[in-house]
C-alpha cells in the first residue's frame, strides 16, 4: 500500500494521532518558524548564518515555530475535547489509523519514527518516575517526582510534549522531550545545512522539510548518581510538488554519560550496552560513533571531554558510503530503535547501584563544578543549543532545558587534582578511554 | 621630551615598572598569543574569525599569551629578587622611571594607561577588602575575604594580576584584573576589528599592537546587594618602523550594575555619579552610552537586559566624530579616568546600605536564578568571553573568572510574576528605564 494509497482511505490527522491535546486555556509562545527566516531583517539573518545551519534540526526540533499553544500539565487529555487549534502534525493530510497505531515498512519513516520516539517518551519517563517512587528517601518529607507534562502544538505543522522533572527524591532535574515539525526550508538554510549532510542537494528554492525526535537531559541528585544525556532524531526534505516523497533525509543520534566519580565497572557497563546494540547491525557503527562521541562532547578550552562518551552519529542514510555501510532504510531505523531502546538498559542499572550511596558536601561541591562545565559545553559549543538560541524567538524553557537545576564556578579550585578520586576522573576526561 | 628622547635616558623596563614579581615557582600556562594566530591550523583560524576579532580586544586583555609565568598569592612581591624570567612590559625598551612613576602628558599613553588601571586595581582592591574586614558577619566563624593576588608574565611582552576573592563575609566572588599585554596583530586580524573601529587602517602586514585594561565583576553573598561589572581599556597599534609611534588607538569601557531586587533610589545613585563623571567631560558622553549599556548587555533569547545598565563606550578615539564630539586624547584619557574612578563612589554606597538587609531562601533562590541568567550572557554574548574561548590555549580561569560563584536554571520557573519584587525587576530588564 503506497502512501498515496494510504492517504485516500485516511481520516483527519488530529483526531486519529496519539497527539496529547489540549481543552482550555492554551499558552502562546511567540515565536519564528524557520519558514520564517528569510522574512526576517537582514541583523537576523545575519545572527542565523553565523550560528550556521549546522545546528538547524538540533534547533527545530526545539519547539522552533511562530506560535505554539502549550497546555499547563493538569489540562493534558490523552483524548480530550476539541481542540481550538487545528494543527497538522505530520505534514500529510490524511493519515491512517494503521500508520500510526502499527510500525510497518509501508508507511512513510516520518510517521513512523515521531511514533516511536512517542512512544519511548512515555516509556522513559514512566520508568524514571518508577525510580522515583521506589526510592526511600531518607529525607521522608520529599515527595516522589513526578514529571510536569508540557504539551504543545505548532500551528504552521507539528507538535510535541516536554516532560520535566524537578526535585525528586533521586533527580534534581529530567527532561525527556519529543518534537514533531515541519515547514519550509528556505536555499540559505539547505546550503548551510551541506558541510555536514553531504547527501541534500541545496535547490535555489525553499523546499519542505521534516524533523522529528527525542531529546533528553538526566542530572541525578547524589553526586555519585552520572548525568545523562540521549537524543534520536529524523529529518526529511521531499519534493515540494508531492511532500510524501522524501528527496533525502537521515537519522542523527546517541547518548552519552556524565559521571563526577569515575566507578569503572559503570562506564563499562554504559559502552557495553551501547555496543551490543550497535554491533547487532553493523560491526563498524560502535567503534566510529563512539570516536565521534568523544570528539563532539569535548570542552576545548578546558581541553577535556564533557564527560565519558557513549555513541554519537549524523548525517545515517543510505545514499551515503561514509559511514562504512550500506544499509537501506529500514535497516538504518532498526538500528536507530536498538540504539535508542539500549538507553535504559545502558543507564538505569547505574542509577540502582548507585542511588543509596552516602555522600559528602565536598562531592557535592565537586559535582556542583562538574556542572559548571557542563553549562560551558551547552552553551558554547552545543550546535543545537546555540542555533535555538540564536533563532528568534525559540521556546528558550526548552532549549535550556538541559541546563542542570544548579552550578558552580570556582576560580582556581583546588578540586580535582592528581592522586584524588575527583582527579581520576579528570585524567579519563582529559584522554578518553576504550572502555570494552 | 619625546617619547624617543624619553627612551633614550630610561632603564630596563623590569627593574622600573611596579610590576609585581614572582621569586620561585612561577607556574606556566600553555597558551597561545594573538600574534600566533596566522601560524595556527586552518581549524583554529577558521574559529578565530567565527568569534570575529571584534573580540580581540576583550582577549588579548584576558591573558592571551602562549606561556604565562604566574605566582601563587604568598609569593608575590612588590620589590623581590631578580626575576626568573624577563619580560618587556610595555613593548618600549628603556622607560624612564619619571613614565611610571608621574603621570605626565608627555609619556607614552600605553604606559600612563596601564599605570592608571594598576593603581585603581590596587585601590580597588583594598577597598573591597576593607569592606570585608568591616562587616560584623552574622556567622563570625566566616574569616573576612583577602583577595588571593596571582601575578603574570607573558615572555613575548606583557604582564598582569589577577586578584580574586572568594567566599567572603560580604562578597560570594570579586575579581579585580589587569593585562597589560604587546605583539603582532596579523592582517586577518586587523580586518576583523574594523567593523567596530573604523579609525583603523588595515595592513597587509602584521603591524604591532598594545593592549591595557582593567576587568571588574563583584557577586555579592546577600541578594540584596547588586552584582556589579567594570571594564576599561586602551588599544593601540603602532607603526612597525617604529613601535613607540601610535598609527590607531581607542579606549573603551563602562561599567554596570545586575540587581536581583529593584531598589530604585540605589538605580538613581548607580546613574547619577556615572553621568556627573561624564557630563563633567561633554554633555553628549551619558547619554550615549548609557544606550549603547543597554543595547550591549541585552539577553536576546530572553528577550530582557542583563542588570539596570550604567555606560558602555567603544573606539573613543581623537580621530573620529562618531561619538559628537571631537576631543583630543588627553582629554579623552581625563574622560576615561573620571569614569572608571566613578566606579567605587557608585558602587560602595549601594553595598554599604544593603549588606545588613536579612533575606530568605526564597529570595537567595531567585538570586540565583538571576546568576544563571549573568552566565547565559557572559558565555553566548559576551565579545571577551567568546573571543577568549575560540582563542587556543587562552588562561580559562581568567576569562571565567566573571561567572559567579553558583547559578540556578529552573524549568518554567513559577518566580517573577507580575504583582512580586522579582516581578518589579522583571519589568525594568524589559524594559530598559531613563534613571536620571
């Protein structure tokens, strides 16, 4: 069954979608699409060509869009009323039931995949909040934390839900958000996008696009608790006279680990994991994104990763011999739900085996440095963050999201030297290790 | 007496200046300088001009040199044994005692200028530290705060200290800096300055530049008593025949004040001695960069300023009418140490009418979210900062040292509602005010 096919037998979008909607009292972000860019005043599209489109899906898939109605967490209905604002979430009119509630090969990957990342959503965020409400705490007056569910729509096209955890008993502060958006991608914005998608060929004209997927911050409270980080994502450019033909498009993703004390045996552990679900597809994926791991999270002008890696990858399609592989579509998205699905298996153990263990006001301080830096990387050198940034009007709740709850800069801190178990940590982040 | 006459009855530059020498252990910062920047890979040239040299001064002033030789604070001396390691300060060989020790028209400006701003450093130094030792602190197991003084050396010219103080009874963090740094500016980096200095005319050579400064950011304990900035500077690039010839030169600077809570009359004040000092020199000067404050420290993604403002200027210069007037360099030099002897008179009474105001931990929380916010400016906006971070090798400590001592990012934060205190401040930083 083709997707033209499927879209005569399809019913309205809104209603059929798993969409998390809103009834009453929708708040409005006032925002630019970045079909909006080439409107804007020459000093933005200034700002935005400096940013580079290099970080431009790390930005859409930020909430970027003109107007966005976001619901307050109590206002949420899995199937609420009808909504005030229509919107079109995949950017194809009319969409089966099927598509939608059944992850098959026929239907189009941009369905498929912001499904899936839905999905794995839901699945993450009610296992943290199983951590959670498991965990004695020993202070008893800390409620359990729940996450504040964010959802919000995209009038132009697209939807998503940011998921927001402060202040529990074993996190101080998760995000776990999903974006579906799509638009039009104006002839500065594909040519800028090049240098790192090889595969798009740039047209003198504006085309359509699509982005989805998954993004998702984790800073623990007990020091000896590693931050972590994921994000799985999807782009798609199609032919602007049929928007369900898809002229190129790629997978980008990975997840990473942040510790403030080095427990070797856990480092292995989140690489095993991590390459088990690599090595079922392809023998070459784990050994080159956990390289490219370690160069992307890398903090230059502390000359030290931001923390001890995991897998990093762009730019996944099929057109492209770069990445040592051939693989077709389907292929690829198998190997991006393996990889994506290895987060809680690679993480969660962690956070158990570590979670009870006593600490110090001298690790929390050190931890509270680790965080420090890891504000440095966010907003210096992540491309997705200092595009949103950059973009006028982003949703900025969503795009420092990732930052964590508290920091600290000291100057010249004694912390951290040789011989101590900050300073082992400080040698594994200044030369990354082969952890299996 | 020429500046060639003056030259010719000097002695060493070292045993004259009031540098603060090292005796031992000097400690040894892997950096690279300014003039290293055409012999550095494509990569690092290519992010060099990325930051954009619009930065550079903002740079060089934060300690950018390939080796530094720097003290600990208890060896530290003001006359101490022959140096380990010579170093030519002002980029003049033989200067007379009189240049250092008198200020007098005839001198070098680079050496008046940097005179001036060690001077201040120490004067502001003590101040603060005075403060300190003065308070009555509620918790007398809390010493008052010393600044630790850590001295440099660049051996390809120039020199500076660092003073910082750290957890003190009134002050979380204060730093107090001054560079005096020379080299080679590349014609790539001329280039790059000449958006912001039009009085510049670029080579196609590398041409000798000097560079002087003072850097000042003071985050207080109590979230009452405002966090405030200073910064002022003298640029010069000299003709290659003959380094002691100024073919451009500016100064620049201002300083401004980041409350957490509006107190108005405390706004005034801050203003009031910014304007008599500039008003005392032309009556077009306040205005002018009380504006140019708020359009430089604006928080674009946050759509609000950094603090209440103060003055901002850049490239004032004799050469050029941008600024409406048309002074000649002392009189400039007389206008930028009027200003920048405003800061304590400004600033001191603010932290003296304040520093016993109790608070709760409602409103140390929103202090530090407020300090959150300085980070998000300082290391996405900030000129120095960014330039200082792409620049290989720069002393980070330095260029970080204006982060404060700890910040906070909440979620969707529920603080600074209308109707509140924080809601009051909310209103100012959206909308900048007239003050006087």
């Amino acid at each position: 069954m083709s997707i033209r096919s499927l879209a005569k037998c399809g019913r309205p979008t809104l209603s059929m979608s798993r969409s998390i909607v809103t009834r009453t009292a929708v708040k409005r972000y006032t925002s630019s699409s970045s079909t909006q860019i080439s409107r804007e005043g020459k000093s933005h599209r200034n700002t935005l060509l400096k940013a580079g489109f290099a970080g431009f899906l790390g930005a859409v898939l930020y909430n970027v869009g003109r107007d966005y109605y976001s619901s307050s967490a109590d206002e949420i209905k899995l199937d609420g009323n009808p909504m005030k604002y229509m919107t079109d979430t995949y950017g194809v009119f009319w969409i089966p039931m099927r598509a939608i509630e059944e992850d098959h090969p026929e239907n189009p990957m941009r369905i498929r995949m912001a499904v899936w990342v839905k999905n794995l959503q839901d699945h993450i965020v009610k296992t943290l909040e199983t951590i959670e409400s498991s965990h004695i705490s020993s202070n008893s007056n800390i409620p359990p934390g729940k996450f504040l569910r964010d959802a919000w729509l995209r009038p132009e096209g697209g939807e998503g839900s940011s998921c927001v955890l402060s202040n529990g008993r074993v996190f101080e502060k998760a995000g776990v958000n999903v974006s579906v958006v799509h638009g039009m991608l104006p002839p500065t914005g594909q040519k800028s996008m090049l240098p790192d998608h090889p595969s798009l060929k740039p047209k003198d004209y504006s085309v359509p696009f699509f982005a989805t997927g998954l993004s998702i911050v984790i800073h623990p409270i007990n020091p000896h608790v590693p931050t972590v980080h994921l994000n799985y994502r999807y782009f798609e450019i199609s032919d602007p006279e049929n928007p369900s033909k898809p002229v190129s498009w790629w997978f980008g993703g990975g997840s990473d680990l942040t510790p403030c004390y080095l427990v070797e045996e856990d480092c292995k552990h989140f690489h095993q994991v991590l390459k088990d679900a690599c090595d079922e597809h392809h023998k070459g994926f784990w050994k080159k994104y956990k390289k490219w791991c370690d160069e992307y999270f890398y903090v230059k002008h502390r000359g030290e990763s931001r923390g001890i890696g995991g897998i990093f990858f762009d730019d996944l399609t099929d057109v492209s011999e770069e990445h040592g592989q051939s693989k077709n579509k389907e292929e690829l998205f198998d190997f991006v739900k393996s990889a994506s699905s290895a987060f809680l298996p690679a993480y969660v153990p962690i956070v158990l085996k570590n979670k009870d263990r006593k600490w110090t006001e001298e690790e929390k301080r050190w931890q509270q440095l680790r965080r420090g830096r890891y504000v440095e990387f966010n907003l210096v050198y992540d491309r997705g963050t200092k595009f949103g940034l950059a973009t006028p009007g982003a949703r900025v709740e969503s795009i420092l999201m990732s930052l964590p709850e508290t920091a600290r800069w000291e100057y010249m801190s004694d912390m951290g030297k040789e011989g101590t178990e900050e300073g082992k940590l400080m040698e594994v982040l200044r030369h990354p290790r082969e952890w299996v």
